[in-house]
C-alpha cells in the first residue's frame, strides 16, 4: 500500500514535469502556439462604420459582404498574418484586427480609401468606371463551368458594346483601385451589356470577384469608429511586465500554501501547475486570443483556483480537529467542501457568462479566461488534487497532523 | 442535503479507520470516549454559553441513541460555540458588534456617494469618446511644449508627463485620420522625434462609448438579477437579499473611492467592478454555506444570533486565506502588470478587501437583521431552518 503509493506519487510528479516540458515550447510557439493579441505584440485594432449615402438609402445587408469582401481583399495584401476581418450587420460595422503590423499608418490609410472599379484596356488606360456596372453575380454555366454575370446600366451598356468592339479578341482589364481583378479576353461584341466572364474554377473564385465587382458601386462609405494602435515594442513589453507578474503570483501563492497548509500545500501547489496547464491548452485548442486582459484573467483565476484548495482544506483540518483520521478527514472534508464550493463559484461563473456575452474585445477575451479558469480549477480540484492527496495519506496515515496545519490541542 | 445524509456517510467511513484509536483527540483531551462517539456531557456544559440556561435539559433537536450516548458523529454535530471561540486567539463577537461594522460601512460609502452624485466618475474615452495618444519622445520634453503643439494645430487636450518627462499621455476629442496625422507630424516637428514602437494610441467614437455604458450597466442589472436569482434557490431569499446588499456595499466602496480620488476609468474598470461582483459574492456564499449548515443543525431555543457568530468564526480563516491568495495575484497584477491593467488591478483591490470585509462583517450580519426581525421571539429559532 504505503510503497505502491510513493510509488504512483513518483510517476506523477515526473508525468507533470515531462508535460510542461512539453507544453512550454509547444504553446509558446509563435506560430502554432496560442495566438498573442495585437496588445501583445503591437498591431491595430479598427472598428469601420458604415455611413449612410447623402440620398439617405438604408445600408443593407448586401453592402456589408461587399465592403468586407473589398477590405478583406486589402488586408490580405497587406501580410498580415491571421488578419481578422468581420462584419457586425446589425450595427452595419466592420471590425478589423492587425495584430504583429510592422507599419499601422499605411494600413489605415489603405483600409480607409473607398474601392473604386475600373474597365481598363491592355495598357492600363480607364475606358469605364465601375458604378456603370449594375450587378455581378456568380452562377454555374453548363457548358461554361463557374461564372459571373456582368449587367451593366443603360448607359454603361453602350459604352461596353463600343468597347467590346475595339478590343475584341484582346484582354481588357477590371480593376479595383489599381489592381488587377480578372482580365478576361473579349471573345464576342456584347451589345446589350448582359456579359459573362467565364473560367473560373470554384464558384468561391467566381462569387469573390462577382462581390468585389459589384462594390465598385459601394454606396457606404466607411468611418473609423474605433481605433486602437499598440506599438510592437510596448506590445513585447506588455507581455514581458505579464509574465513576470504571472510569475511573481504565483511564485507567493506556492509559498503562502506552503506555510499554511504544509503537506497538503505541497498538493495544491502541483495542482495549480496541473490546472495552469489545463487553462493553456483549453486556450490553445479554441484558438483563443491571448491579450493583456487575458493574462489579467489568468492570473487573477489562479487566486481564486487556490480558493478550491483552501476551502476543502479548511474543512479537512475541521475534521481532523473533531477527531477523525486523516483518511477519512480528507474524505468527508472533500465531500462537504464540494457543495461550498460549487455554490460559491457559480456565482463567479455568472459573472463571466454575462461579461462574455454582452462585453466587447478585450473584455471577452478577460471573462473566457476567468471563465475557463473557474471550470479548469473545478475539474482539477475533484480530479487531481483529490486522488494526490488520497495517495498521500495512503502513504502513511498515522502522520503527525502538524504536516496538515494542524494543531490537536486546541 | 440534510444532516441525516451525513450521519450515514460519516458513520460509514468512521468504522473503517482503525487508526483513529491511536490519535483521537477526544482520548488525549481527557474525554471519554463510548462507541467511538463524544459524551453528551462536553455539548451540553458548552451549550450553556449559547443561551441557554438549562444544561440538564436534552435539546428535543437531538436523537437519543441506545448507548446512552446523545449527539450524533462529531463531524455531523461540528464543533461547539464555545470550541470554535476557544480557537480563535483573536475572538471577539462580530455579530453582537454588529452596528459598528455597519457604520465603518456607511463612514466610506456616504463619501463615496456624495462625490458620485456631485462630482461623478472620471470617464475616460472608451466612455465619453476622444483620442487617446501616448507617445514616449526621444529626449525629455515639458506639458508647455505639448499644449503649444495642441494648440499649433487647433486642439486642445489634457497632457500628462511620466517617466522622466519622455512619456506624455495626450487626451483630445476623437481625431479623424487627417488631424491625427498632422498632430504626430507637429509633434515630431516642434517636440522631436518620438518611437513609432512605444506609440499606443485609442480613439473611440461617441457612440461606441455610449454602448459600452449601456452594456456595462445593462451586465451588472442582469448579473444582479441572475445572483439573487441564484442564491434564492440554492438558499433562502433572506440570504440572497443580505448577499446582495453586501455586493451592492462593495461596488459603491469602489466606485466612491475612484470618485473621490477622481481615478481615470475605462473599459477595463467595467470587468473589475463585475467581477468584484461574482467573486465577492463568492466569499459570502462561503459563510452562508456554513450558516446554512449550521442552521439546519439548531435547536429549539437556539440563538440566531450566536451561531452566525459562531458559522462566521468557523469559516473566518476560510475568508481571510482565499481573499489572501486572490489579493497576492491582483498584487503582482497590480505592481508588475502593464499600464492598462493597473486600473482594473485597482479597481479589483478595492473591491476584493471591501468584498472580505462585507462577507465576514456585514452580510451575515443583515441575515441576522431580517431573521431576528421577522421572527416573533426575536432570539428564537427561525421557522424555516431547512432539513
């Protein structure tokens, strides 16, 4: 019994050690690792609204995917890696996230810029602009594979019959600000400006360019609403104060538990390594993003994952004070403790759901890390902490109580 | 779960220790000892300071056993009144004081309040909107350079130096881009140049700030309302309404101090003050639980009074450990975290030492308020105590 316990106890400590000397490099891998928010290593963060058009025509839905679509295309230009790009339709805005920029100026100045279409010939030269284009839209052509539609106004229908004319069998260009979307090459004078560009090989392809054609149109115009831009070295250095400060908790924790738990210390200590692994790799695998907030969050749930190991301990040395052994002290101490437990954390959990759902950025990105973290240091808790601690008594259940805080005399 | 429960699980686990006979505490106390269980003698000698006067006679709450021994297990029966005050070096009777710890409460809050309803918080721009730039220059520079730069380009704006003068943290209204740009390029003219990597600048438009007021108010009335929602159910409404109360004591704490020192807050703070809601919540749910337990446990007869002093005493190093171990973060958070978690760091300081105050001297104390009033014989046994 007492040698198949030191035993177990050996292994696992050893099995906590190899993981973390697993876990450290794998999680903290720049790339594949868990994902650093732009207030960690600089960035900027852009919050675009939309803006009605001076005839006062409502923003739809359909102007959204286009100005997403244009400023999606923009940012992926730009090379950023895991660029986020999301449209808010009920607020008509767009949020964008650039975290690790190495120039933030240019890419507001790029995002900001309205899309403008352009029907270029093979030199370059505009031959029309895109608001005479009416609609694109991706189909599939039985015999033509993907599509999209061009039709083109009244107007615009003429002028693209003239052009077709000249450059019929050349490629003319479609442009959006400078750039090259597609340059088909005219097979047919098209008279009655109902066209089709063919050779696409997804309907994805085809129905990117039908979105991004059809925005050279875009009737709203984009507003910075929100900006926030963090330097990249501030960024490292944010993160740097962070760990430290993670460090220093819970380098105190560990030694707080220590003096006044003893033994049992000992145990809460190794499952608050155990817990902190669980948090990170529970981040890691919802691809959450690690921000300043974050770290906050974390931390702070490290004090209260403690709280889990002082309130069944209170209760054990409770028992043990009333006369029980050790054994069957840490049993019902754990069993009572849980309902506290429990209660008085569902409280806190409370708080996270709330905060997580109706708080923005930052804000989220603190309450799933509480929230993770109030969930990890349950699960820990019944799990580890309580079979450690079982294996520990095992070893010798005659131990001197002092080794669990505890006096007889009193 | 009725004390019935735990006198079955722990007279399961009890005959399975034969340890027990070797360290018992009961043998080297000098107390007998019959069938494993404590006399009847040692509950009812201490049972004399809890109020009542009689030691002969048998609490009717009590079962008699066919060994002549009354109580049952010590772990269901749990520590007396007077064994919990022994333990304690430092006791004293808190729920007796009980009108003192009200007024210490009330010495912070009605400052607190009086400068809320006169001077208000000091909002920041993820409230009221603005620009936000903080810049840290090459060489040391003065606020008259910066306010002279502000003004070169038509703004105006508070300034605020730190670190040796390098840094400068500049509010104005919310800039567009255009004015943004020439603001950083007046800078960099007239003040010098500055790194473009320590650059952190927010800019929040009205409206996002007033959603984000709107949101924060809206999650503390819906947070309220699922606590007191939840403590109702898993206690009594008189726990939930006394838990509120000390939450709703917590949150003026901080929000009065940052109104009185005029503290900046922004949208961090908004996270501090909802957590310092769940989590001081947190501490008093602890006290509650024992309160619960130990009600449960009372006799006819009983003071009210007395055994939330003594559920109060029996959890104090509970109280005190856990809001030690969180303090001991939000401390490392607070001294080595980054610029813009200080606030909320602080804001959970506050919140979290005024948390632990009001769990352990106010919101048992309101429980015994609305108990003792509502209950004819105000010393006596409130009818609800739950099996």
């Amino acid at each position: 019994m007492r040698r198949r316990n030191i035993l177990k106890l050996i292994v696992l400590v050893l099995a906590v050690a190899a993981a973390v000397a697993l876990s450290i490099p794998k999680l903290s891998n720049p790339t594949s690792g868990i994902p650093l928010g732009l207030d960690l290593r600089g960035g900027v963060h852009l919050v675009l609204q939309a803006q009605p058009g001076a005839n006062g025509k409502p923003i739809t839905k359909d102007d959204m995917d286009k100005a997403k679509a244009i400023i999606a295309k923009r940012v992926n230009e730009l090379g950023v890696s895991e660029p986020v790009v999301q449209a808010d339709y009920q607020k008509d805005r767009i949020i964008v996230d650039l975290a690790g920029i190495k120039d933030p100026n240019k890419a507001v100045e790029v995002l900001k810029t309205t899309a403008q279409l352009t029907i270029r010939d093979p030199k370059g030269k505009i031959l029309m602009q895109g608001d005479e284009l009416k609609d694109a839209q991706a189909s599939q052509d039985p015999s033509q594979g993907y599509v999209v539609n061009l039709t083109f106004t009244p107007a615009g229908a003429q002028k693209f019959a003239a052009i077709t004319k000249e450059y019929l069998g050349q490629r003319i260009g479609i442009y959006l600000d400078n750039r090259v979307l597609t340059d088909p090459k005219v097979n047919v004078v098209i008279p009655n400006g109902q066209a089709e560009i063919t050779g696409y090989s997804t309907l994805q392809d085809a129905a990117n360019d039908a979105v991004l054609m059809r925005s050279g149109a875009l009737p709203v115009s984009m507003t910075i609403a929100e900006k926030r831009e963090v330097g990249a070295s501030l960024g490292v250095d944010s993160l740097h104060r962070s760990i430290n400060a993670g460090i220093y908790g819970l380098a105190f924790i560990f030694l707080f538990m220590l003096v006044f738990y003893r033994l049992p210390g000992v145990v809460a200590d190794f499952s608050l390594i155990v817990y902190a692994l669980i948090v990170l790799w529970v981040l890691w695998l919802f691809h959450a993003v690690l921000t300043l907030e974050g770290i906050a969050g974390f931390i702070l749930s490290i004090g209260m994952a403690v709280d889990f190991n002082i309130i069944i301990y209170e209760r054990v040395k409770e028992e043990i004070r009333l006369g029980k052994s050790l054994r069957a002290a840490v049993e019902s101490g754990f069993s009572r403790a849980f309902i506290t437990v429990i209660d008085a954390h569902v409280t806190t959990l409370i708080t996270a759901v709330t905060l997580y759902v109706l708080g923005t950025g930052t804000i989220q990105g603190f309450a799933l890390t509480l929230g993770i973290g109030i969930l990890a240091s349950l699960f820990t808790a019944i799990t580890f902490t309580r079979t450690v601690l079982r294996w520990v008594v095992g070893i010798n259940p005659q131990t001197n109580t002092r080794w669990y805080g505890v006096r007889r005399e009193a | 779960m009725g004390r019935k429960d735990v006198n079955r699980r722990t007279g399961k686990v009890g005959p399975g220790n034969g340890a027990r006979e070797g360290n018992s505490p009961q043998a080297r106390n000098g107390r007998t000892e019959t069938d494993g269980r404590p006399e009847l003698s040692v509950e009812i000698a201490q049972s004399g300071q809890s109020g009542r006067k009689d030691g002969s006679k048998v609490p009717a709450g009590s079962r008699v056993s066919g060994q002549g021994t009354v109580a049952p297990t010590p772990a269901a029966q749990g520590a007396s009144y007077e064994q919990v005050q022994k333990m304690h070096p430092l006791y004293f009777n808190i729920v007796k004081k009980r009108y003192i710890w009200f007024a210490l409460s009330l010495l912070v809050i009605i400052p607190g309040v009086i400068s809320l309803f006169t001077r208000g918080l000091n909002l920041g721009i993820d409230f009221q909107g603005g620009t936000m730039l903080d810049i840290t220059f090459n060489k040391p520079t003065t606020q008259g350079a910066i306010t002279r730069t502000l003004d070169s380009v038509g703004l105006s704006g508070s300034v605020q130096p730190s670190n040796g003068n390098k840094e400068v943290l500049i509010r104005t209204q919310a800039l567009d881009e255009q004015t943004r740009n020439k603001l950083l390029a007046a800078l960099q003219s007239q003040v010098g140049p500055y790194d473009a990597g320590k650059l952190q600048e927010d800019k929040v438009s009205p409206e996002i700030g007033q959603e984000l007021t709107h949101n924060a108010l809206l999650a503390l009335g819906i947070a309220m309302g699922l606590m007191l929602l939840y403590i109702t159910i898993r206690f009594q409404f008189s726990y939930a309404i006394s838990g509120i109360i000390a939450l709703v004591h917590d949150v003026l704490v901080t929000l009065g101090v940052f109104s009185l020192f005029h503290w900046q807050i922004d949208a961090p703070f908004v996270a501090a003050i909802l957590t310092i809601f769940g989590y001081s919540i947190n501490d008093t749910v602890v006290i509650f639980d024992r309160i619960r337990e130990n009600e449960a446990k009372m006799k006819r007869g009983d003071s009210y009074e007395d055994m939330v002093d003594k559920s109060v005493w029996q959890t104090m190093r509970r109280s005190i450990n856990t809001v030690v171990t969180v303090l001991i973060a939000l401390f490392s958070v607070f001294i080595l975290g980054g610029a813009s978690t200080k606030v909320f760091a602080l804001a959970m300081l506050i919140g979290v030492f005024s948390g632990a105050y009001s769990s352990i001297f106010n919101a048992s104390q309101i429980l015994v308020e609305i108990k003792t009033r509502l209950s004819d014989s105000p010393k006596g046994k409130p009818s609800r105590a739950r099996a």
